[in-house]
C-alpha cells in the first residue's frame, strides 16, 4: 500500500490541484489518436505493472524498473494517474531517472499545468544539475512560453542549441509564437536563421507570420532573406497575401525598384497585377521624382486592360506639381475628361495648392469658385488657400473666404484654426477660438451653438473660458470625434496667450470625457512647455503620449530635436535621429536642416556636409531651404567653390531658385570679399525676374556692417529708401544692431576693410534697379558722435512705430548691446525699462547684454548681482549667460567665483565654450595652481578643444616648476598630436627641466 504522507509528488499534486482544475486553459488538449487509446492502461493492468516493477526491484533490475515507469507515465491519461507512478517509485525509495522525469513533464505539458512543471522543474531537476536531457530542456521551453518568461525560454532554447541539439517542432512554434504577440520580429528572425543554419525548416504558417511582421516594422532586408530562405531552400511557393506584403512594404519603405521586380515573379505564379499595385509603384515613382518611370507603370498597366481612375490620376498630377512640371500636371488634369473621370477632392486640392506655390492666387480662386455643384471642396483647400493669401497680406480676401468656407458646410479643423490664430492681434486668441468653435458647433454638429452673446462681447477671460467650456460640452455629446478637434483648438489657443496651466487643466478634463487627444493637441503642448524651458516636462510629456499608445510623428521630433539644438546638445539630436530611423520612419527634411544648420553655426561644416549627404542617403528630398541652409554654411566658412557647386546641383534637381536661395549665396560671397561673384549672381536673379527685395537689401546691409564698412551700408539703406523698397522689422533690426557695432567701434580701434571699391559700385548699380524720384530720407542722421548715436536710436524707435511696427524685443537688445558695448550703460538701463514700459518682456539674452556691459565696464560685482537676479525674476541663466558671467570672472582674476560658476554650470548640463575655458586656463597658469590648471586642460581635451600656442607653453612652464613631470608631458603630447612645438623661449625659460621632460617623453 502507497503511503502518500511520505510522497513529495503527492503534495506537488496538492498544493497545484486547484490551480490546475480552477485556471482557463490557454488551447485545448490534443486528442488522443487510435494507438493512445488502444495502450491506455487499465486499473487492473497498472497493478500488474506495479507487481512488474516489484519483481524487477526485488531482482536489483533497478534500469529496467526505470523503464517500466517511463512508460506507465507516458501512457497516462490524467495528471493524477501520472503522479500516482511517480509517487509509487518515491515510496519504493527509487528516484525517476532524466527519462522518467522527462515524460512527467512531458506529461503535464500536454495537460496544460506549466506552473506545476515548472515547481517539479526547479525542486527535483535543476537543484540537482539534472537539466541538460534534450527532451526536458525542449519541454522546458514550452513551459516557459506557457508562462510569459520568454528570457528562461531563451535561456533553455540556446542551451539546447549549444549541445548541438534542434529544438522539436513544439519548442520551435511556441517561442516562435510568443516572440510574434510580442512584435519582437527581429529577434524571431534571429532564431529562425539559426535554426535554418541547422537545416531545419519552419513550415509555412511560420515563414508567413514572419514575414508579415517583419515587412509591418520595415526590416525589409530580413524580410526577402525569409523569402529566398522559404522558396529556395525549404521549397514553399508563397501565396499572393505574402507577395503583396512584401510588395506593400517594399512600396511603403519607397523601395520601387524592387517592388517592381516583383511582379515577374508574381505572374509567373499564375497571380494578376491589380490596378491599385500598379498605382503603388507610379506613386512611389512619383515621390522618387522619376516621372519617366511612373508614366511608364502606367502605360503597362493601361495595355493590361486597367481603367485609370482618380486616384491614379492625382498620383500622377501630384508628382508633376511635386517636380515643378506644371504644365504636364495640367495634361494629366485635362485628360481626366477624356478617361470619363470627373476631378474630385483631392484632385482640385491638389491643384489649388500648386497655383499657390507659384503664387498665383487668382488661378487658385478662380478653380475653387468653379467647383462643381455636387462637390464641396475640403478645409485643406480653403487652409492653403487662405495661408497663401495672408502671405501676400491680402487680408479683407480672407475674411471672404472664410465666410465663403462656413456658407458652403465646411467645418474648420485645427490646422486652419492654428493659422488664423498665428495672424490674430496679441490678445485675441480666445475670441478666435471660440468663433471657430461655434462653427465647428453649427456646421459639424448641426446644432445653433448658445448665443452667449454677452460672456463674448464683454471679454473678460474667465467669462470666455466658461462660455468656451459650454461649448466643448455640447460638442462632446453631439459629435465625440469632432470633440477632438474641438479641444485641440481651444488648447491651442490658451497655448498662444499664454495661459498653459488652464491649457492643461482642458487636456485632463478632456481625457475625463473620454475624448482621445490628436497628436497635434501633444504636439502644441509640448512645444509650447518648451518655449517656457520646461524641457524635462515636455520629454515627461511624451512619454505618457507614448504610454498613452500615441505614436510621434515627425512634428514631435521637429520639436524635440530643435530644442537640443537650440541648447547645443546635438549628441542627443543626433540620438532623436537614429531612434526616427529605428522606429521604421524617414526623418522629416526640416529635422535635418535644424541639426545642419545647429552645426552650421558651430562651424563643424564637415559634419554638417556629412549630415546633408546622410539625408539624401536616406531618400529625402532636399527643399530650397534646407540647400540654402548650406550653402549658407559653405559660405560662411569661405567654401565659395562647395556654396555655387550646390546652388547649381539644386538646379539640376529641379529646384528653381528662389530669391531666398539667391540671397544667401549672393550675401555669403559679398561677406567673403567676392563681391564680383555676388555681383554676377545677382545679375542672374534678375535675368530670371526676381526684384530685390528688403531680406536681400537686409542681408547684405549686415554684410557690410560685420565687416565695418558702416559708411556703404548706410548708402545701401539710403537707395533702399530711394528704391521704394518698404522697411520691415528684420530691416530695422538689422540696422540697429549694425549702430551698435558702429557704438563699439567709436569706443575701440577697428579695422575696415572695404574691398573692391569698382565691385561695390557694380553691385550699387544692379540694386539701383530704375530711376525714381529721391525722396526724404526719415531715418539717415548723422552718427560721428555717441550724443548723435543715441538720438539716432531713438528716432528709430519712433520711426517703427510711425510705420506700425510694434518694437519687439530683438529691437531693444540691440539698441541694449549698442549703448553697453560703447560703456553707456546709463543708457542701456534707460532703453531697459523703456522697453518695460511699451510691454516688452526682457528675456535672458537681454541680461546677458547687461551682464556683459557691467564686465566690459570692469564692474564685476554688478554683474554677479545682475545673473543672480535673473533666476529670481524668473529667466533662468542659459548656456550664454553662464559662459558670460565665467569669462569675465576669469579674466577679472577672481578664481574661486568663476570656479563656483563652473561647478554651476555643470550642474545645469552646460559646459563653458572654448573662449570662456581659455580665459580660465590662463587665470590658472597666472596664479601658479598648475594642477587644477592641467585639470581645466583635460577638459578642454575633452570637449574637443585645443588651447592656443601660449597657453600650452605657459601650461608646461608651470607643471615643470612643481615638477609634475608626467602631466607636462601629456601635455607636449598633444601639442605634437596637433603639429604644435614648445617655442624657444619656453625652452630657454625650462632649461634643464626641458630636457628632463624630453627624455621623461621619449
């Protein structure tokens, strides 16, 4: 008789009992076939085989006995019956053996009890260093998938493979499975090449799985080895579901070519090409600008007997418009007649936004008034439309369009919204938004939105917020999707006036609601939290977007990676790039020209060269910007040939310049002192019709005033007056902040150099575009004295505001930065609460100027005072302002301050320039603390930063007189590395010491 208080097995099978019977089984046991039931043992035949063990125990056959076991448990047909053998053998005081052990939990697999295995696995086999038997580790595995603990699967599966062992079909298909509801699809291809390697094959249901989901993440490369592996190896035809979504994703990852050749392949299978293939490769054609090519698909797929239809038609017409071929793009629309195609939506969308790049918005309106009755043209129409009216400040047209939008029934959306509000007066953000809103209420919830009349008209704040929420609620229970668009609009607009808390408090009461944020809702708050330097909580922010199952787009990177560049942390930008990159997305053209232009400024052109040709590389096409973006940068870094080199490669390309594009490189060569060529460049804008305007009189009125040539500046300005050219804010601008170099210049020794004076009377000439009647120049005064400069400024100030420009803040630092620079600070103070005065708000540049002005004027303690106060008036110090304060502590000679200040700056994630660190190096060399000198030269190392010539030289004087020897010859090392020598006179100055240190060196 069994006695069980003594069974381990029995209590296993007690303690999991209700587990067992109680849990949802994940699949149904597998019937039993024929030869299972026919060997099912019986009662009385498992007492027989009882008596069977007992014989061979008695006659010390203990392998035997071991066998017998194996099998009873093997044919078990309950989990009780196969803990009851096990148990019997405890009792007779024999241990199962690997075999005996494997077909129980062979056993308890089959019957669906993982957690139970797992109990038996861990106190009977891998205590005991029993777990490296084939058929427990292949047992294991499934267990573990069963369970979720796909690492210990993972674990087991390589131990298995280690032994030269192939996992069974079982183990294959469940960590297979498992890796597939996890999407980790990349990681499952890795087993799937080991385990072909080892000429294993897969079958079909998983070759197909896996394909779909490595062609779902876009690892395309993968995905066609799956193929080849598949058709060539394992011998499987793949159906037509798997060739299209290879084809999908080929198309999809803009792979054309390839997608292409596909269909060869799929014919010969005996599949059809269907219309909406062929479109695929037209438009992928279509976005690679080969026209030839897209006409060429669809020519073939016309010879097939395929009817073109609008969506064809519109790839067609988009990708003409998208290579500038106008002309074809109308072809195309004028033969949708003849095809019995009626242009629809899209289609007129299409060509309306093609009349407005080429800024003909009468061609544009006229289309729109001529849309058939049986269609209503879409808000993205009226939104391009209105955008480009503004733009040409046809402003009373907008007001008509918009009424003419809301007769015909369509709702505005919060794109059209955001633009209305970018051109609204400061202020009136709120009213916009809820005249939107109330026709969002009346045209897509068909409902007369409550007058509240008198909360509108009396414009308090908190009355418009109430009567907006009243508003939010109706749309909410009318139309929960129109909801969404509805609440992006109003917290867009407490984002432009500056009332984010109330912004946020609406996002909460929003998700309380039910309703789903849009992604330009998370997008708007989180630019806006990065206005206010609250980055940590706009990178908290979009994680719980993330969290929230809303993907960023590339908005959202935009965003982010501009905020590291404007901090100069591009190594995290260049992060944010490869994550877009692994995410299976294309980065978008504007993200690279802010991280080129972010390294343009910094002066790393090989860099940014390096991160333009990655862009192409990786199939973007490149716009006018993001060209004169570069060649901006050549320019700048004296690389004429590489800036006209590329202005003519953007020509190549189908890119028409425009007087941006032409601006920059004829400014670029002007600055260089190859005004000749800037002459020649300019006479070919003109050839192609483009007048000069006030950004290129602007940009080359800075050009002279950098270079000093304050005198032709002012004549340019003079025939820009004379030239009817109207002044904007940029100009005046401009303009002052050239008056305040001239400041700086009348209080120290500058030298002018004015070039050739025969190509500046050329380039006088071409801007001199006719003959006009001189008028009276209302802002050209004399300024040879600093009395006169200053009644210079103010007459500028006065002469924005005659002209309706409201003095923003880039005007009054400027004047600032002209009164500090010539040691007025009086002045600049003046200037200072003028601007406070006229509701300007100062920002941390407009201290950093003050700041500076105090160091130039040797008043340091002010200075300390003026930073201190920034973060009490709620700016805090930026990298700028740090650098200031800890150069001009450097060079005052107060060491313990500006060491305080490094340690400051460090904390807040800023690291001073290389001028700063300079400055700190020789304040150290000079106070003979040669360590911590070394030590500021290791970080100067660091941040890739050479110190000059004398400062290295004063460096090994002072480490050789205290006599560290070996950080002096670190420090000879990196002159060498940099093609620097010791002078003679440190040598001299050394003398014997030197020739210490060489010999310490070699």
């Amino acid at each position: 008789m069994i006695t069980r208080k003594h069974s381990k097995f029995f209590l296993l099978f007690k303690a999991t009992r209700r587990s067992a019977t109680t849990c949802t089984l994940k699949r149904d046991p597998p019937p039993l076939n024929t030869t299972s039931v026919s060997s099912s043992i019986s009662s009385d035949h498992k007492l027989l085989c009882f008596s069977l063990v007992e014989q061979l125990l008695d006659r010390g056959l203990m392998s035997s006995a071991q066998k017998v076991f194996q099998r009873m448990i093997a044919q078990s047909t309950s989990v009780p019956d196969a803990i009851s053998v096990a148990d019997f053998a405890i009792v007779r005081g024999m241990d199962l053996d690997l075999g005996g052990y494997g077909a129980l939990i062979a056993k308890l697999i089959e019957f669906d009890q993982p957690q139970m295995v797992l109990s038996l696995y861990r106190s009977n086999i891998a205590a005991i260093g029993m777990d490296r038997d084939p058929n427990i580790l292949n047992s294991m595995i499934i267990c573990f998938c069963k369970l979720g603990k796909f690492d210990d699967a993972r674990t087991h599966f390589d131990k298995l493979m280690s032994m030269e062992y192939v996992p069974c079909k079982f183990a294959r298909y469940a960590i297979l499975k498992d890796l597939h509801a996890q999407e980790r699809f990349l990681e499952a291809f890795d087993y799937f090449a080991r385990l072909s390697d080892a000429g294993v094959n897969m079958g079909f249901w998983l070759c197909n799985i896996l394909i779909d989901g490595l062609c779902y993440k876009g690892c395309l490369n993968e995905a066609m080895e799956v193929f080849d592996i598949m058709q060539n190896r394992m011998q499987l035809q793949p159906t037509l579901h798997l060739y299209k979504s290879l084809f999908y994703s080929l198309c999809k990852r803009e792979y054309v070519i390839e997608a292409e050749s596909l269909f060869t392949e799929i014919e010969s299978q005996g599949f059809f090409i269907d219309k909406m293939m062929y479109t695929s490769v037209m438009k992928g054609y279509c976005k690679e600008k080969s026209m030839k090519m897209a006409m060429r698909v669809c020519l073939r797929m016309l010879k097939m007997g395929f009817e073109p239809d609008n969506y064809t038609c519109n790839t067609l017409i988009h990708g003409f418009v998208k290579m500038g071929l106008y002309d074809k793009a109308r072809v195309v629309y004028n033969q949708m007649n003849e095809w019995g195609l009626q242009p629809d939506v899209i289609t007129y969308h299409i060509m309306i936004s093609n009349y407005c790049k080429e800024r003909k918005l009468d061609c544009a309106l006229t289309l729109l008034n001529n849309i058939s009755s049986n269609l209503t043209p879409s808000v993205h129409s009226y939104t391009v439309l209105i955008a480009a009216l503004y733009k040409e400040n046809r402003l009373t047209e907008v007001d008509e369009l918009y009424k003419q939008m809301l007769d015909n029934g369509v709702v505005p959306d919060h794109v059209l919204s955001f633009i209305l509000m970018k051109k609204c007066p400061k202020g009136q953000e709120l009213q916009l938004a809820y005249m939107v809103l109330q026709a969002v209420a009346k045209n897509g919830c068909g409902f007369d939105p409550l007058p509240l009349s008198t909360l509108a008209t009396e414009n308090p704040s908190g009355d418009l917020n109430q009567a907006i929420g009243l508003l939010l609620e109706k749309i909410v229970k009318s139309n929960p999707n129109l909801a969404n668009v509805a609440f992006g609009i109003y917290i867009s607009a407490l984002c432009q006036a500056g009332q984010t808390d109330i912004a946020f408090l609406c996002m909460d009461k929003m998700v309380s609601l039910e309703c789903k944020p849009l992604l330009f809702t998370f997008n708007t708050l989180v630019k806006c939290l990065c206005l206010e330097g609250l980055f940590g909580d706009a990178k908290l922010l979009i994680e719980l977007m993330e969290d929230s199952g809303m993907v960023p787009d590339s908005e959202t990177y935009l965003i982010i990676v501009t905020e590291y560049c404007k901090r100069g942390d591009l190594g995290s930008a260049f992060d944010v790039l490869d994550l877009i990159e692994a995410r299976g997305m294309i980065p978008s053209v504007a993200i690279y020209d802010t991280i080129i232009r972010r390294l343009s400024r910094e002066k790393r052109i090989l860099e940014a060269e390096n991160m333009f040709k990655r862009m192409l590389e990786s199939g973007v096409d490149p716009d006018e910007v993001v060209y004169m973006t570069m060649i901006n940068a050549y320019s700048d870094n004296g690389q004429t040939f590489e800036a006209m080199q590329l202005f003519e490669k953007m020509i190549e390309n189908s890119i028409q310049p425009g007087p941006r594009s032409y601006t920059a490189l004829i400014s670029g060569l002007v600055k260089i002192g190859m005004t000749d060529k800037g002459c020649m460049y300019l006479h070919r804008m003109l050839g192609d019709g483009f007048v000069p305007n006030a950004v290129l009189y602007t940009s080359l009125v800075n050009c002279f005033l950098s270079k000093g040539d304050f005198e032709f500046a002012f004549r340019l300005v003079d025939l820009m007056d004379r030239n009817q050219i109207e002044h904007d804010l940029i100009s005046f601008i401009a303009l002052v902040n050239g008056f305040g170099r001239h400041m700086i210049c009348k209080k120290r020794w500058y030298v002018v150099n004015r070039g050739s004076e025969r190509a500046r009377e050329m380039l006088f000439q071409l801007l001199h575009q006719r003959t006009t009647v001189p008028r009276e120049n209302n802002i050209r005064i004399s300024i040879d004295s600093l009395e006169g400069m200053k009644c210079f400024a103010l007459k500028l100030m006065r002469k924005v505001k005659e002209i309706q420009f409201m003095p923003n803040l880039y005007l009054y630092n400027c004047i600032i930065f002209g009164f500090c620079g010539a040691g007025r600070l009086q002045d600049a103070y003046d200037h200072f609460e003028m601007m406070q005065r006229e509701g300007v708000r100062p920002n941390q540049v407009t201290f950093t100027i003050l700041i500076n002005g105090h160091i130039i004027d040797g008043d340091i303690d002010n200075a300390i005072r003026l930073f201190n106060k920034m973060s009490a008036d709620g700016f805090p110090p930026d990298r700028i302002a740090h650098n200031t304060l800890f150069k001009g502590l450097s060079q005052a000679g107060r060491l313990p301050d500006a060491l305080s200040i490094l340690y400051r700056m460090k904390k807040s994630g800023y690291f001073p320039n290389k001028v700063s660190y300079e400055h700190l190096l020789r304040c150290l060399c000079a106070s003979y603390s040669s360590y911590a000198a070394f030590k500021i030269f290791e970080e100067m190392i660091g941040h890739s930063y050479f110190p000059r010539l004398y400062s290295l030289n004063w460096l090994i004087c002072i480490l050789c007189e205290d006599k560290y020897f070996h950080e002096a010859r670190l420090v000879l090392d990196t002159m060498h590395k940099i093609g620097k020598f010791p002078s003679n006179s440190t040598k001299e100055l050394l003398g014997d010491k030197f020739f210490r240190l060489t010999e310490f060196h070699d």
